[in-house]
C-alpha cells in the first residue's frame, strides 16, 4: 500500500525527519505505565482524559498484570479539568482510593494535566499522611518522547524516591534492568532464562526493574553488588544511575544481548568471569550447542535454503542488534537492511561495532517509521524481512518473499511465552523461519474434492 504523498510536507527528506510520520513506538505515558504496572501489589492512577487510559491498558497487556490482582484508576478529565486544571479532582480520587489494599499508588500525569500546570507531585506530597500507602508522582506527559524515554523517566523516580540508603552489599548480586524494554512479545520467557542462568551460577537477583517486583525488592536494589541491562533501548540512565550513586557494576555492558551463539556463548563467558563461575559458564556453552546442532540434525531446518539470501531486519535495537550476528552466521543469509526503532548513541555504537566485526555494509535507518521502512525495503529489495506484521503489509509489492513475524506486532497471539535468548532461543527462531518458509508454499486453492 502506498503512502498518501498529499498528506506529508512537500520536498521533506524522510531520512532526515527528526519526527515519526508513522511511528512504531508509543508515547512516553505508555512507557512509564508499562514500568509503574511491573511493581507488584501497587495500583497506578492516570492523571489524564480518558483516552489515554487506552495506553495504560495496553502497559497492562504488556506485563501480563492478572486483572484480579492489578488495579487501574483514571481521573477521566474532561474540557473544564483540561482548561483549568484538574489538581482537585486528583485529589479527590486519590482520597476515594485510600482504602485500597495496594502497597503504592504510581500517579502518571499526561499531556493535557502538564500542558495547564497541574503539580501532581505537590498533590502527592500534600495527601501522603492521609493515606496508608506510598504516592509515587511520575510527570511522563507523552510528549517528553517516546515509551522508551518514558521507562527511563518512571525508573529514574522509582530508584530516588524508593529505595532505601545505607544497604548492605549482597557478594554475588545483581539488579535486572529494563526487560519489558523488549519487541519480543513474549519477553516474559527472556527474563525468565536470564534469571535460570543467575540461579545456575549461584548469582543473587536482588530485584527486577521492573516485573512482577515487589515494593520491598526496590527498597534494597542498593544492596546490589550489579546490575545486568536487558535492553539496548531503554534502561541505561538507570544502570548509570545505580554505579554512580551506590557502586553498582553494569556486568556485560557494551555486547550485543545473548541471541545466537556466538552472542550467547560471550555473554555466559563474561558472566563466568565476573562471578568466577568459568567452568560453569563453559558447561552451559557446552551443553546449550550440542542440543542445538543434535536438535538441527535432525530437524533439518530449511536454513540451508536461504544461504546469502539478502534479508532486512526492523525492529527494535534489543532484539534488532543481537538478530544481525544470528542472520548472518546461523541463517548465513546477507542483511542487506537494518532499521531500528530508536536512535540512542549506545545502541548506534553497539551495532556499528557489530557491523565492523562481521564485514557488513548494509543500509541503516536508526528511529525509523512505516513510511521510511517501506521506502528502505524498496531501495534494497531484500527476500526476507525480519519484522512484524507491520512488515508483512508494507512490504507488499515489492518482491519479499518472507516476512519472519518475530517482533510485536504480530498477527498471531502467543498464549505460551517462548524466548529468544539462549540456545532454546535459537531453535525458536528456526522454528519462526521454518513456519514462514511452509507457510509460503501452502496451497492456495482447495484443488481435490474429499471422498466423503
């Protein structure tokens, strides 16, 4: 489908807007309700019109909140709240909430409340003694960037307002940052392998910033002697944070995160020698590529099929990053197009470094759009396009063979969480491509007749 040239500005360069036409990413409201809704036994209360409600609900999908435990409030604000201000009506819901049995009250305020000049911190700190539970502002108005900026600025309040001074280290600890700062859609699965591999190593998590975490697990995130970022888009002002105020070692910073093997071998070692767990780190190697190479053997995937094939990647940098290294040595396609979601130095120094090592050259888009990932997919005519179901439909027309749906969104739900990390990781991402390629060559037509 092309795009409908009478609604962009005349003689603009895509490559060069500094504004998403058609953006992937959510606002920054989204992005501090998608952390704020991580912590458990907490409710959150959106300061805002009753539309943006509809971002919180998708932060709740996102972290997967039992709605029978998990508890959103909205002020609604309508035009006389917008226009003159909505502070009493805030305070009266915070007060008709009190009763609640929830452990903190994250209260988010969006654009409209910001824009007027509602203080919902001075609110917060007026009715702190009226209630039982702690008020936790965060001003994440959506026009202070995108979801990722709006994770930082939620992380950013939750360690300088909660968490307590004075903790003593934990030897063998560590902080887990960021995970819900991931395209997988079932990032659940990530975090999950990442805290097996800890447990295997006999490393502590102290606390998880942020899913399923209790409010005492923030207060003693000081305590931890590291910290592991879980994503190359958000997080990293948090993991800065944390060594500068309470020493806190960023562990395998500057390395893609563990998808592939050569990813995932590095990231085990670094992890075996920061903790001395070398022969550890070395059985997990062992034991991960054997399974592999034995589980392929006989699977025979259809890898062997795409050898050089050129392929485009468009996702996220989390998981868009580490995918480089995967297509070119375990699919031994060519990437002929990265584009990324987010543009932060961090993950532009990261994949050029990865690109360097590996001798590639492709075309790169960093903070792309729909607009601009269409435009890029018909400059390079790649045959297989790792994406999302976004790709599948922009990508229609131009002669790609293969959209590999393996980032949200995504036309099929899935019910059980399946991770990209680690070597399980790898053969679900065969499995991902092995579907594609069958699905490609189903018939069409219903071309015989049942005999019964």
């Amino acid at each position: 489908m092309e795009p409908v040239q009478s609604e962009r500005p005349a003689g603009a360069d895509y490559g060069k807007l500094d504004k998403c036409t058609d953006p992937y990413l959510r606002c920054a409201f989204n992005g501090a309700a998608q952390t704020a809704l991580g912590v458990s036994g907490s409710a959150l209360l959106a300061h805002s019109p009753q539309g943006c409600e509809y971002l919180v609900n998708n932060a709740f999908a996102w972290q997967e909140c039992d709605y029978m435990e998990t508890m959103t409030l909205c002020t609604k604000l309508c035009v006389d709240e917008i226009v003159h201000g909505g502070e009493d009506l805030l305070t009266r819901t915070i007060r008709e909430a009190k009763d609640l049995p929830i452990t903190a009250l994250f209260v988010l305020s969006a654009c409209g409340p910001e824009i007027v000049g509602d203080d919902i911190v001075a609110v917060c700190e007026t009715l702190q003694p009226e209630v039982k539970f702690r008020l936790v502002p965060i001003e994440c108005a959506g026009f202070r960037g995108s979801q990722y900026d709006g994770i930082d600025i939620a992380l950013d309040v939750m360690l300088r307002r909660l968490v307590k001074e004075g903790n003593e280290k934990i030897p063998g600890s560590v902080c887990l940052i960021a995970p819900h700062a991931n395209a997988n859609p079932t990032w659940m699965a990530d975090l999950e392998w990442v805290k097996q591999t800890l447990s295997r190593m006999g490393v502590q998590v102290v606390a998880t910033l942020t899913h399923k975490t209790p409010l005492a697990e923030i207060g003693n995130v000081s305590s931890a002697e590291g910290s592991l970022l879980l994503s190359h888009d958000a997080g990293q002002k948090a993991a800065d944070y944390l060594s500068a105020t309470w020493g806190s070692e960023q562990i395998c910073k500057g390395i893609p995160l563990p998808i592939g093997m050569t990813n995932t071998e590095r990231w085990l070692t670094r992890l075996g020698e920061r903790f001395d767990k070398r022969k550890e780190a070395e059985k997990m190697v062992s034991e991960g590529e054997r399974m592999v190479t034995t589980t392929c053997r006989r699977k025979w995937p259809m890898a062997r099929f795409f050898f050089r094939t050129p392929a485009a990647i468009v996702a996220d940098a989390t998981i868009g990053i580490p995918l480089v290294r995967f297509v070119t040595e375990e699919m031994e396609m060519t990437p002929e197009l990265v584009a990324l979601y987010s543009s932060h130095r961090p993950a532009r120094e990261l994949l050029e470094g990865e690109l360097s090592d590996l001798g590639l050259n492709p075309k790169v888009v960093y903070g792309t759009d729909v607009y601009r990932t269409r435009k890029s997919i018909g400059e390079v005519r790649p045959k297989v396009v790792f994406g999302s179901t976004i790709e599948r439909h922009a990508s229609e027309g131009l002669g790609v063979s293969y959209v590999v749906e393996l980032v949200r969104m995504m036309r099929q739900f899935r019910f059980i969480n399946r991770e990209y990390f680690g070597y399980t990781g790898i053969l679900n991402l065969f499995e991902a491509v092995q579907n594609e390629w069958i699905m490609r060559w189903r018939s069409k037509e219903k071309r015989y007749e049942a005999k019964w």
